[in-house]
C-alpha cells in the first residue's frame, strides 16, 4: 500500500477552504475588472533564461527548474510578474498601450515553509503596463484598499508605502548606492530578524561600516505621522536627485490616495518596506492584518520600470500588486473568517423513497431554473439522518415533500439555522427560500 501523503510545503484544499478560496478569487476578479483590468494566462512552464536572474539571489535558489524531454532548460514560474514583462514584450503592439491585466494561477518556489507559506501557492496579480503615470500608482493602492475591504476586513488592515528611489537616496548620501541590492534585502527582514542581524548582513555583504549601518538603520526606524515621516526625509535626502524625486512622488501618491476618499488611518508611510525583489525601481506597497501583523504582508508589489526591457528595446513601465491568496485564507482561517460550509448548495431536497425520485427531481430541477443551488439526496434514508447530513455540510434550507406533499402539489420549506418552517406550494418554494436566505 502506498502511504496516502502529500509533500512538504504543499497542501490539499477540502471542500470548506476550497470554496472559501474560491470566493476570494470571485471578490479579487470583480475588483479587478471594475478598475478595467482585463485577464490573461501564461504557462506554468517558462524557458529558464525568462525566469533565471529577475528577482534576486533568493528566487534563483528557490526556483524549481529542470531539462525537459527536448533538452530544454525549462523552469516554473515563482511569481505572475515576470510572466508578465516576457507577454508584453512579445504582445505590446497587439495589446496596446497602457495595457492593464489581471492574472490569477498558481506559482511555485522551494523555500523553507512557514504559517501561511507554501512551496504552491497562488497569486492574483493585476497590473498596469506601459505608464510612468501617478495616476496608475494611486490607483495601485486604491484596488489593494478596495480588496481587502470587500473581502471582509473593514477597517482591519494598513497598507504601508514607501519609494525605492527615497532609499536609494539615503544610499547615495551615504556612498553605499552601487551596494543598494545588498543593503535593500537586508532592510526587508528588518521585521523577521530585527536590526542587529540586518546591521551584521549589510557590513557582511554591503561592505557597510558600523556608521553607515547605523544610520540605515535611523532611517528605517522613522516612525509618526505621513507628513511628519516626509518632512523628517527631506534633509535625509537633500542634494540626491533620486531620492528627491522619490520623495515627490510618494507626496503626490498619498495626497491622491486621500482625494480618492480612502481614510488616512488605512495607509501608512513606512521607509523600513523595502521589498525583496530586485526589479522594483519606484512605488513599493505591502499590507498588513491589525489582528495578525506578524503573518506578514497578505498584498504586496511596486513599480518595476525596467523588466521588461530584458525582453525588448521598447521602454515598457509597469506598476501592480498581488493578493496572497493562500497566506489570506491561513489569515482568516485562523481568525475564524471561513464559514463551516462545506457545500456550495443552499438547498437540501431529502429523498423519502424511489418512487418520488422523478417528482423530486424535476422539483429540484424547478428550484435550479430559479438561480437557486440545489442537491437531492441520493438515496433514500430516514428523515432525521438526511437532516443531520444537511446540517453537516451547512445546507441552509430544506425544501421536505414526502408522498402526501407531492399529491397535494405542496412542500414544507425549513430553515436549518433556526428550525422554523412553512407549508407552500411547490410553484411557491422558490420564492419561500429566497426570503429565508435574504433573512426576511
């Protein structure tokens, strides 16, 4: 017998997180589009030349790469990014510019597994390809705001912004610019390995001096109001273009994120985010949950104005983020978010015996053709014990018509959360349902 397991890092879905997952796509596909984001796909496999060298030293490790049958070096895609500067470059004059998509799939990358990270996972990426604009950076933030409020968290989350071209200014006032890869990864585990760690990883791998470390370190400790954090920048930055320009824009960004109508209290200035990959080159966003901010950030992403020129001479910007699907659902798993449903179908139909089988059928065909969710029961059994299983699943109605109901054209329509019930008629049962689960 073959031990029935699945491997470190990767994970079944039962049906009670599946449709929970498949509600969070649902909510990330119609914020998405009512932005005009449009969808695409690209493979799971790309050539390992796409992949290889685009995101950092890390991503390399962690990518999952092999030779194909044909010979080809080949690899799996580790985020919907780089998928993506490859397809508008071989798609820009087809697609027109400004381009903006989403993707929803599957990525992978062997990393060292931790809560709410897996070597599979899934990302819902949108993204605006072919502008510089502020406008596309505002409104990055505004869809990353408006799916973690339509997903169920309210006023429970902050999203945290900061330029890449306000510390790579710092970096220039400190003579540490062309070790600015170094020092930028070192600054994005501040909050899992904390500042001695990072201060040792800069002088290890940056060639930083114990000042120059120090002073990174001032720099991302800034803490305080948006404004006060930008005006204590300006003489941190003061005489690199660079850093001034960043600055700038990060001005524009949050004072357009606010004429946007989007509370101040949901979006937070914060010079420590850095974010680990390599082709960032502008705006950088992350978001974190107020009742688990140690899970890390559940949407993330930035500015990456250079990618795609790996792949063509035309100069092709872009700007998006990414819902972290897999750690937000571990997020609302563990703060008791996720129905105990283990159905879609809100409507149970007990089976009394084989001779009602063709009338419960259409009955339940009937309720289908009214945009309702339906499952007949497959054999008959008592009525107790189809009810238990009903309420196990998390069946929210069910419509009862044994031999006397059906004779008399009627069924008793039952709501399972609090028992009461209503004898209708069978042309009536639809509507009955519907007030059930509008609450009325």
């Amino acid at each position: 017998m073959i031990q029935p397991r699945t491997l470190k890092g990767f994970r079944d879905y039962l049906p009670q997180a599946m449709l929970a997952r498949e509600h969070l796509i649902e909510t990330a596909r119609g914020v998405y589009r009512s932005y005009g984001f449009a969808p695409i796909d690209t493979p799971a496999l790309e050539y390992l030349e796409i992949l290889a060298g685009k995101g950092s030293d890390e991503t390399d490790k962690q990518l999952y790469k092999f030779t194909d049958a044909g010979g080809r070096e080949v690899g799996m895609r580790f985020d919907l990014t780089v998928p993506l500067a490859r397809f508008a470059a071989q798609y820009a004059q087809q697609l027109g510019l400004p381009f903006k998509r989403y993707h929803i799939a599957s990525v992978w990358r062997g990393e060292n597994t931790q809560r709410g990270r897996y070597r599979e996972f899934m990302q819902c990426d949108f993204d605006t390809i072919g502008t510089e604009s502020q406008a596309s950076d505002i409104e990055t933030a505004l869809v990353i705001h408006d799916l973690l409020t339509k997903i169920g968290f309210a006023d429970a989350f902050t999203i945290q912004v900061n330029h890449r071209g306000v510390l790579n200014g710092l970096l220039e006032t400190l003579d540490l610019a062309d070790q600015s890869t170094h020092v930028l990864r070192a600054i994005d585990k501040l909050a899992k390995i904390g500042p001695e760690k990072v201060a040792a990883e800069m002088q290890e791998t940056a060639g930083a001096s114990i000042e120059q470390a120090g002073e990174v370190l001032q720099f991302a400790a800034l803490e305080g109001p948006n404004e006060q954090v930008l005006e204590q920048l300006k003489p941190m930055v003061a005489g690199s273009e660079v850093g001034e320009a960043g600055l700038a824009r990060l001005e524009e960004v949050l004072s357009g994120i606010a004429a946007a109508g989007v509370s101040p209290e949901r979006v937070k200035l914060d010079v420590s985010i850095a974010r680990g990959l390599d082709y960032y080159t502008g705006m950088i966003y992350e978001t974190t949950l107020a009742q688990l901010p140690d899970i890390g950030s559940v949407a993330s992403g930035g500015r990456y104005d250079n990618l795609a020129q790996m792949f063509t001479k035309q100069k092709l910007p872009g700007i998006g983020a990414s819902l972290g699907l897999d750690r937000l659902l571990s997020a609302m798993e563990e703060l008791g978010m996720v129905p105990e449903v283990r159905t879609p179908a809100e409507v149970f139909v007990p089976l009394f015996n084989e001779e009602l089988l063709g009338p419960l059928l259409k009955l339940s065909n009937d309720l289908r053709s009214a945009g309702l969710r339906v499952e007949l029961y497959n054999e008959p059994k008592k009525l107790g014990k189809q009810l238990q299983y009903a309420d196990k699943r998390g069946h929210r109605v069910a419509v009862i018509a044994g031999p006397d109901e059906i004779e008399a054209g009627e069924c008793q329509v039952k709501n399972l959360a609090d028992g009461s019930s209503a004898t209708v008629k069978l042309e009536a049962a639809a509507g009955e349902i519907e007030k059930i689960l509008a609450g009325k």
